[in-house]
C-alpha cells in the first residue's frame, strides 16, 4: 500500500498487463456481482484506496478505479477475477 500524502509525489507507474486497447473512460460502467468480485480482487491486490467504479472493458476484462492513494489508479481484473495489471 502506498498512503497518500497532500503534495508528495506521485509514485506512479505501470506494472503486468494493461489491455493494448486500453483508453482511459473506455467501457461500460457495472456493478452487481461481476463487479463486486473485480472490486474484491482489486483490493485483496492493492488495499487501502476506495473503489468509486467498475467498468467492463471491450475485450471482456475489468478496469476497477481506484481513489484515495497515489497509485494505483486503474486495476486490470480478467474474467477469472485475477488482477492482471495496474497503471
């Protein structure tokens, strides 16, 4: 986890696989129980933010927002509901 401080910078970066037709505010925002199970995948992998969304990528696999800490921001889940990459 990396806790957020006002005014640090940011530690971001890109690791595993984000979707090579991956744009940011692509997809179709979810929820219900496919979201639910992206949300608690997200989260068991990079705890401590708070997830505001799910979106449902075109080529099946989840982007899950996260907000409150300085990185990561977009959390890659695949169908199977295992993180695959953060950005």
């Amino acid at each position: 986890m990396v806790p957020f401080q006002r005014g640090a910078p940011s530690t971001a970066k890109q690791v595993g696989q984000i979707p090579a037709n991956y744009t940011q505010g692509s997809g179709t925002i979810v929820s219900g129980t496919n979201a639910n199970k992206a949300t608690e995948a997200a989260l068991a992998a990079y705890s401590g933010g708070i997830v505001d969304r799910v979106v449902k990528l075109s080529n099946g696999e989840y982007e899950v927002h996260n907000i409150g800490v300085n990185w990561p921001h977009h959390i890659f889940v695949n169908r199977d509901f295992k993180v695959v990459g953060a950005v």
